[in-house]
C-alpha cells in the first residue's frame, strides 16, 4: 500500500479548523490522482475514498495549535488469505460466500485495474494532483540536519515495545459500567466507575473525530472526581465543549447525555440480583431495565445464528427442540412458561417481527445480540414502540468476522452461542418481580 502525509500550518491553506469540510478538501489531491489513473474514486464522508461503494483509502487527522498532519493510506493490492490469517480469523470456518463479502467491502487499484500499476506512476500522480488541488509546489529534498538529529533522538523511543503496544488501558472490568450509542458523528463509548457518589475513573472512546488532539482526554480529566449526576455531568460538558472551542463533528451535548444517561442508569441496576458484568452485556430498547422487568415478557426472540448449521430448522421460525444448540433451551422454557419464542431469520424478518409485536400490543421481548449490531441499529429498533431487553452474545459474531452484510440476509454460515445463563435469569428475577408488584396491588385493594 502507499502512505501519503500533508503536514502544514492552518494559514498557509486558509483553514481554521479540522472538520469533515477539511477532509473533503485534502482528499481532492487523492481522488484526481486515482481518477487519473483510470479508476473513478469519490469521496465520502466522513473520511473515505471509494469506488462504487468500496473502500480504496481510509484517511484521518489531528492538529496541534497551528499545524495539522492529514494523511491517508492507498490500498494497491491485497492477499484476502494473508490479511484473514494477520488477523487470526479462522479461515477455516469462513464459506466463500462470507469471504466473497470481505472482497465486496473493500477494492484496491490493482482490482480496479486489473494489474498493479507501477508505483513511482502513482506516487507522481499523487504529487502532481496534490500539488494541483493545493496550488502548491513540492519539492523533493532529503531531511535537514535538524530532523536528522531529532529522528536519531526520537527512533528509540518508537521502536520500543511500550510505544508500539501501548493503549488506552480499560477500566476495573469489576466496577466499570458501560454504554454505547450510535450518533450522527459516529459511535460514542463511554466507561465509567464511580466509588462514593463520584466519577472516579472515565474512558471515551469511539469512531467520532475530535478537534483540538487533546479534546476528548481533557474533557475526561475535567470529569473526574465531579459528582455521577446526570445534570453536573451536563453543565461540565457544556461548559468545556464551549470554553475550549471543541469540535464534535456530528455530536452536540444531548448526543454525549444520552450514552452517560445510560451508562449512569446501569449503576442502579445490580441491586436487582445481577452484577456488573452482567449489566454490561444488557442492552434495553425503549424502556429501563427495571421497567422491562417489571412489565414482564411475553415474547423470546432467538437468532437464527445460535442454530446448528446441519439443523433443518435453522431458517425457520420454529425449533425442533432436539437439544444441539442454544436454542432449544428457549423453547422448551417458553413452552414451559407460556411464552412466545421465534426464531429471526434475517434482518427484514425481524423489522416484520418487531412491527406484530406492535400491533399485538406485546408487553415486550427478550433476545441476544452482540455489542456491534446494537451500537449499529438500536435506532432502528427504538422505531417500534415494544420494549425490549438484549443480551450479548457469547462468542464471535458476524461483526467480528466483518460477515454482517450477508448475515442480515440470513446467510450468515457460523454458529453462535447465546449466554443462556443471563437469559434465564432475566426471565427468573422479571416473574419475581412481576409477582411481587402484582402482590403489592392486591394488598393495596
């Protein structure tokens, strides 16, 4: 593949800010060189390059006072077989079909074009269509002295195992509450743990932009040791997006309350008999959990994913109960207790599925997902007005494998397995619950 870099001062491009008008900008220089090529590339927000749909360049930024570095890589070819197997995917369980999909996703120029072209080609094109959509004049030079030095200085340190393995570290995974949502400017994740009514420790992460670099970790600090209160939480952002002129691409205020709101109500839920990592993998729809538990459920909804790939019933609604999977367990549950259990079969099924539950009045669903499928449709499913509770799933899903496209069609070609444990025991403390209000009614009559 090939890099490319643009380091400069904001005034020497008239730009005032780093914003997704930036990135349209500085991917002109791309698109022309590749459009040049022979290979019609456009770009698209936020910060990719494509081809009919594909991937062909991913780009991204940070800035420092008056400076900023944009840069991009360039996919020339690429070994589906290498890239699966770098990642620890195993191959092995992968059909064509879901391999096929990775290839659907992405492109490269030697696809496009049908055999690699010689490189120094394209790194001219892309010098001359920078140069071009820049209106400046490049000129090739070797390092100055001055850099020289400043590399020998600094090369130790990015070669070493702390620089190139180091991260954000996670959070107590014992104390951590978490909670994702999906915004126009891209996924919010917000950790948090909280000892004697205060922030203790708080992580954001996400795939949103965040300008100026050091925004989203000063906005951490500044949160710190404050009080877990939803409205302080919400004058402290407010403030610190504004004084500090910070920019949220497709984020505002409400957008960020809405992931600690959530986050926050988490931290009230293990008093009703589940702990924190089980609150963790509980996503809710439309309703708190207390409220799902105490309305109860009258409908299970189990994907299709969970069932044996050898199993007839795997694409139907119903189940053969023959034990091979985790979805016979469900049945036999719902059979026990009276409620309704279905199988999704794919993602229009569900929207069918979910739009009855609707209109059959239901008191609400319990189902499973993994983490990446909530964050990506959870507004889709707040369309509906039934409440639900989801719990994550127990393995690698689609998501993990990149596999969600055909996985909505209902072709997803592995199996699954679903945290029954939880499952179970929502639907136990919900029935307690449940006859605990109904008692707390009677004797009030």
């Amino acid at each position: 593949h090939i890099g490319w870099e643009i380091i400069a001062g904001k005034p020497s491009l008239n730009m005032k800010t780093n914003t997704e008008e930036m990135s349209r900008f500085l991917s002109r220089g791309l698109v022309d060189a590749l459009r040049s090529l022979g290979i019609d590339a456009e770009f698209r927000p936020r910060n990719d390059v494509e081809v009919e749909g594909r991937k062909i360049s991913g780009m991204g930024g940070t800035e420092m006072e008056n400076a900023f570095l944009f840069q991009g890589t360039l996919l020339t070819t690429c070994d589906l077989q290498a890239m699966l197997h770098a990642l620890r995917i195993p191959i092995k369980k992968l059909s064509d079909k879901e391999i096929e999909s990775v290839h659907d996703r992405i492109t490269t120029m030697e696809w496009e074009l049908g055999q690699l072209p010689d490189l120094s080609r394209v790194k001219k094109a892309l010098i001359d269509a920078f140069s071009k959509a820049l209106c400046a004049n490049f000129v090739q030079r070797d390092l100055s002295d001055l850099e020289l030095s400043l590399l020998s200085e600094k090369l130790p340190r990015f070669h070493s195992p702390e620089w190139i393995f180091r991260e954000r570290r996670p959070l107590d995974k014992v104390n951590e509450m978490h909670a994702s949502r999906k915004t126009p400017g891209g996924i919010v994740h917000i950790a948090l743990t909280i000892d004697r009514g205060l922030i203790e420790n708080i992580l954001i992460t996400g795939d949103f932009f965040a300008y100026p670099r050091r925004a989203i970790t000063d906005l951490e600090a500044s949160l710190k040791f404050t009080p877990a209160r939803a409205e302080s939480i919400r004058e402290i952002v407010a403030a610190f997006l504004k004084d500090n002129d910070v920019q949220l691409p497709g984020i505002d205020v409400d957008a960020l309350m809405k992931v600690f709101s959530e986050t926050l109500e988490k931290t009230t839920y293990t008093d009703l008999g589940l702990d924190r990592g089980e609150v963790n993998d509980i996503y809710i729809v439309n309703t708190s959990l207390r409220g799902a538990l105490e309305k109860g459920f009258d409908t299970i909804l189990v994907p299709y994913c969970c069932k044996s790939l050898s199993c007839g019933f795997r694409n139907h609604v119903e189940c053969g109960i023959c034990g091979g999977c985790d979805a016979s367990p469900l049945y036999e549950l719902g059979s026990q207790q009276g409620l309704r259990v279905l199988t999704i079969i794919d993602y229009e099924h569900l929207k069918e599925v979910l739009s009855k539950l609707d209109e059959w009045g239901s008191k609400g669903y319990l189902g499973a997902c993994c983490e990446a499928w909530y964050e990506k449709h959870h507004l889709d499913l707040e369309m509906f007005k039934t409440s639900g509770v989801l719990v994550e799933i127990d393995s690698n899903s689609c998501y993990d494998l990149g596999m969600e496209k055909i996985a909505h069609q209902g072709k997803y070609e592995n199996q699954t397995n679903l945290d029954l444990d939880v499952m179970v025991k929502i639907l136990c403390i919900s029935q307690s619950m449940g006859k605990a209000v109904k008692q707390e009614i009677h004797q009030t009559n």
